[in-house]
C-alpha cells in the first residue's frame, strides 16, 4: 500500500505554485514535498524540472546521494551503538568488579578497627581492675 495518495493524478496550477514555494523560498528537502503533496519523490522532481525551477539531474544525484548518506549514517550509528554496549558492558564489568574490592577493603577495614576497639577496651579493663570507678581520663 503506498502513502502517495496523488500518485498519477494530474498536478493542479495552486499544486504547481506550492511546489514552487516550498522549494524555492521554504528550501524544503524532496521527502518534505513528497509527502505533503502525497506524490513520489522522484514526480517532485520531474515537476520541478519540467517547471525550470530545477534539473532533474542534479535533484537526482542530490537526493540519491543524501539518502546514501542517511542510510550509512544509520549503519554507523548502528555499530557505535552496538560497539558502545560493548564498552558499557565491559565498563560494568569493570565497575561491579572495582565495587566488590572496594567492599573486601571496608570489611577488612573494620574488622581492623573492631581488633583494635577490643584491644583498646582490654587495655582500659586491665588499667582499671584496682579502682572502682572506670574513667579514660584516670
């Protein structure tokens, strides 16, 4: 099913002259015509020529070109975004392995610090164990 309504209908004179606005004072690209008049983009392009507002040739080689363009445009933007998953799976990677050293370190950190407050607190019972009144200060 094709969306170009008008496709083989006869171009009217109110047609033509917006034809003629939107390419020569809007300078809207071919597909914008093309689908507001419902018609191919390649009648856009005869009409324009058999008008004289433009040759066919050039319109072509342009329009040709420029859907290149978007197509391969689209492929690598299709590969960056599959190479960047990569990256962002390998940076994952990468930061849940650096979370759990990170983790390793704190329970070792306070396991350190918890030997240490019951040194401490050993340290302080053994001073304290002549007199009744327990203070870090005596």
């Amino acid at each position: 099913m094709t969306s170009f309504k008008r496709f083989g209908n006869r171009w009217t004179i109110n047609e033509c002259l917006q034809l003629e606005r939107e390419f020569d004072l809007l300078e809207l690209s071919i597909d914008e015509m093309a689908q507001r008049h419902q018609r191919t983009p390649n009648a856009i392009m005869l009409k324009l020529d058999s008008e004289g507002h433009a040759d066919y040739n050039v319109l072509y080689s342009n329009y040709h070109a420029l859907n290149t363009q978007i197509v391969s445009q689209t492929k690598a933007e299709e590969e960056e975004d599959e190479d960047e998953d990569e990256d962002y799976e390998s940076d994952a990677d990468t930061l849940v392995d650096d979370v759990e050293a990170e983790n390793n370190s704190l329970k070792q950190q306070v396991l350190n610090l918890e030997k240490k407050v019951n040194e401490l607190s050993d340290f302080i019972m053994k001073q304290n164990k002549g007199s009744n009144v327990f203070s870090l200060f005596s």
